[in-house]
C-alpha cells in the first residue's frame, strides 16, 4: 500500500503533499440493566489528501480509492485558491522516517470473539446489578482498531497500527426517590489484558454509588481541597491541556501573550508533561497523522510555560519545535493539534501527609463533565468527603468545582506521591480523540469555590 500511495501523489504540482489511507475497525457491545442493547463490528476505510502551494494550504477527503486522483487535483486547486487569501501557510521542516509500527498488544483483540467479549462485558455488568440498592447499569465495551499507511512528497513512509479498548459507563444506586451513579472504566492501548481481571474495580464503583445515597449533598463555599487523581488529570486536560495545544490560542493575541514561553503562571509544584510515549497507555503512540514522530514534551516546569504541543505548520507559525501532536479521528479527518498523554507530575508526600497539610476542607474524587469558557472552568466531581484536622469524615455528593485557571495553578500547594493514568481516553475538540488520556497525582489547593447547596 506504500508504494501505491507513493505513486498516487508523484508529479503532482505542489510545494508538498501527503496522503493518509486507514482502515478503521470499530466493535461495540452495549448493555443498559441486564439487557443486552447492541453488538457488532463495522470496518471502513478512506484516504486524506493535503497539498501546500504557494503558502495555500488544502485537505481533501474521499472513500475510493478510484478518486485519488480527482482528489489531489481538487488538494492542489484548492491550496491555490487559498495561496494569498488569508494567512500564508509554511510547514516546520521534519525528517523523513521510513517504519513499520505494530503494537506489543496482550491479547490482540482481532483474535477475540466477539462471543468472548459479549460475555466479558456482561460479566462485570452482573457483577454490579447483584450489589446492594444497584438499580440499573449502562456499560459498554468499545474497541477501535486503526491500521494506518501515510507517505509524503518529503520521503516519509509509514504503517503504523494502534489498538484501543475500553469497557466504561455507570452504576446507578436507587433508594426511594434518591438516585446516585458512579462512573467506572478499564481499558488500554495493550491488548485484551487491560480488561481482564477486573472484578474488583466494578464492585468497588458500584459499593461507591451505594454509599453516595448515603451522602448528604456539600454546602456551597471556598474550601481548600485535595483532589484525588481522577480529577486531577480532567483539570490538567481541560483547564490547562488545551491552551498548550498551539492552534488554540494562535489567533487569540491577549491569550498567547499569557501563555507566552518562558511566563510564570504556576506554583512551583506544578511541572506538567505531555507523555504519548508511556507503553500500554490509551494516549499511546509513535507517529502521529502528519508523519512526524511524537516527542515527550515538557509543558511546565515548576510552574514556569517551557513548551507548547504542535502540528507542522503552528509550529512554523510560532518558531517553535514541532512535537508530533497533529490527530485526526480516523480517515474522515484531517489531523488538527491534539493532546496524547498529559499528566502534573507526583511529589513526594504521602495522601495522608498531604490532607494533614490542607488540615480542614474537602477531598474530592474523580471527574464528572464539566466545560471551560476561556481561562474559566466547572467541573464536577463524583463524590468526595469532608476533611477535619487531616482526617477523612463523611462522605459529600452533587459537587462541582470552579475558577480561572492562571489563579488556580498558583493555588496549587503540594503533591502526593502516587502517579495515576487514566484508563479510558476522550476529547471531543471539533473531532472525537479517544487517544487523549490524562492524569496525575493527587493534589491540595488553597481557596477553591465549591458549588453546592
């Protein structure tokens, strides 16, 4: 198929062009109680054509292979339409590669029945009905397979295949008129393993949303808090994540100058890393869909902005280094700046040591929606507790936190000393990334408004 997209792109009348074909498998299995709702396998494939002419630049989408060639004419004219129209368009200067990727998987899921993973699936969904004021479940297993082949007019030629999958979804605890749910996920870029074995983590979500119904609801305020991993890693992604993404804030003057290299905007506990690279995590990757090879990329260090993610061309734009984070969905796509694996970095202080420091406020758990509105930011949290004089009481629910994201990150006191990944990807920037995964250490901020009642 190298060879053949080779051929597709020689001789045609551009400062640079690429092609991108996929095959993009997907397997679904979804239970909502004990039925089972849907189950099936769906394979597609297609190609992107990009083409730079002129300092215009233009992508193309098609299904058929019998329309490449219209398709890079129409690349072609259209980065000729575009060529003096607007922003003028220059793509940071990269290696050519030449590789074959395939990943170490544990258990490939193309080897698995689909028989195997309807049950699998509806082992760990039984397992949570048959617990105490359970009153329904929705769970789904998910697998996305993505065998790709891109070539450039520069010399780049690469197949690289990633895997992922999950099983995700909720528990939700009834009594009386008072309903509680909790999230639950498990997954990887690793094969079948990441999902076996895991009784213990959907007995554990679904004993959570049982004591939730227990749980009075937190009074509204400014607390200092912990927050444990989970929501750790959604505040990274969410509040400072995508400002690191360069294609966010290019054309945003004021933000730019706020996001600028070398600003102090955190404590200095705060030192955040963009990791794509770690083995077997759902953000992992080696070649993104521009062909560049991904770089591990250190976004702030002790609270000072040290880089920035990039596609070729915001890389040019800003003269900066290009790190290999240009993501599309799949074939339908073209790739825009995306987050792979972006974690805060741990400390050295146990949990314990780190609620004895915050002394009285809240530790709160794990990510529950949530939205940003320029540096400003609610989420909420699943459940979380009272703390006193260090010590864990009762247990809180119907918590969202919020802020601004510059006065938070100075807020940031003290990290624990436990690392924790997220599981189970999702970004939904204009296209859905299942390959963006987050996470962290468990964290004290002083001053943190709190809604509730």
């Amino acid at each position: 198929m190298l060879e053949k997209l080779k051929e597709m792109i020689s001789g045609a009348d551009a400062d640079y062009l690429d092609i991108r074909y996929e095959v993009k498998k997907t397997t679904t299995v979804s239970m909502a109680g004990p039925e089972l709702k849907s189950a099936g396998s769906n394979s597609t494939d297609g190609f992107v054509v990009r083409a730079l002419k002129n300092g215009g630049f233009s992508s193309v989408t098609v299904t058929r292979e019998k329309d490449i060639p219209e398709a890079v004419k129409l690349a072609v004219q259209g980065a000729s339409a575009m060529a003096g129209g607007g922003k003028n368009v220059s793509l940071a200067d990269v290696e050519s590669v030449q590789d074959f990727v395939e990943p170490d998987l544990h258990g490939d899921p193309a080897r698995v029945s689909l028989e195997e993973k309807m049950a699998l699936l509806g082992k760990y969904n039984n397992l949570m009905l048959e617990q105490p004021e359970i009153a329904n479940t929705n769970l789904a297993y998910s697998e996305v397979d993505r065998e790709k082949f891109f070539v450039s007019s520069q010399g780049t030629a690469i197949r690289e295949r990633v895997c992922t999958v999950s099983i995700g979804g909720e528990a939700v605890a009834r009594r009386g008129d008072i309903t509680q749910n909790i999230r639950v996920s498990v997954g990887g870029a690793n094969g079948m393993a990441a999902l076996m074995n895991r009784d213990d983590v959907f007995l554990k979500r679904a004993q959570l949303a049982k004591e939730l119904l227990d749980a009075d609801p937190v009074k509204g305020g400014t607390y200092d808090v912990v927050i444990n991993p989970g929501l750790t890693g959604v505040f990274i992604h969410e509040a400072f994540g995508h400002f690191s993404e360069a294609d966010i804030i290019e054309d945003n003057p004021p933000l730019r100058e706020k996001m600028a290299m070398g600003k102090k905007i955190g404590s200095d506990v705060v030192t955040i890393i963009a990791d794509t690279l770690i083995p077997d995590q759902v953000g992992f990757y080696k070649y993104d869909d521009e062909g560049v090879s991904v770089k591990t990329v250190p976004l702030m260090v002790n609270g000072v902005l040290r880089g920035r993610l990039h596609s070729r061309r915001t890389a040019s734009e800003f003269d900066e280094p290009v790190t290999g984070h240009c993501v599309a969905q799949d074939h339908g796509y073209e790739p825009i700046v995306r987050m792979g694996t972006i974690y805060l970095e741990k400390g050295k202080m146990s949990l314990e040591d780190l609620l004895k420091q915050m002394g009285d406020g809240l530790y709160l758990c794990d990510g529950k929606g949530g939205q940003t509105s320029g540096e400003n930011f609610t989420f909420g949290a699943q459940y979380g507790y009272l703390v006193k004089n260090g010590e864990i009481q009762e247990m809180i629910r119907d918590i969202n936190i919020m802020g601004n994201l510059f006065t938070t990150m100075k807020n940031i006191e003290a990290a624990d000393n436990t690392m924790k990944l997220s599981e189970r990807g999702g970004c939904g920037k204009g296209q859905m990334n299942i390959k963006s995964g987050y996470g962290g250490p468990s964290i004290l901020i002083r001053s943190m408004v709190v809604g509730g009642v």
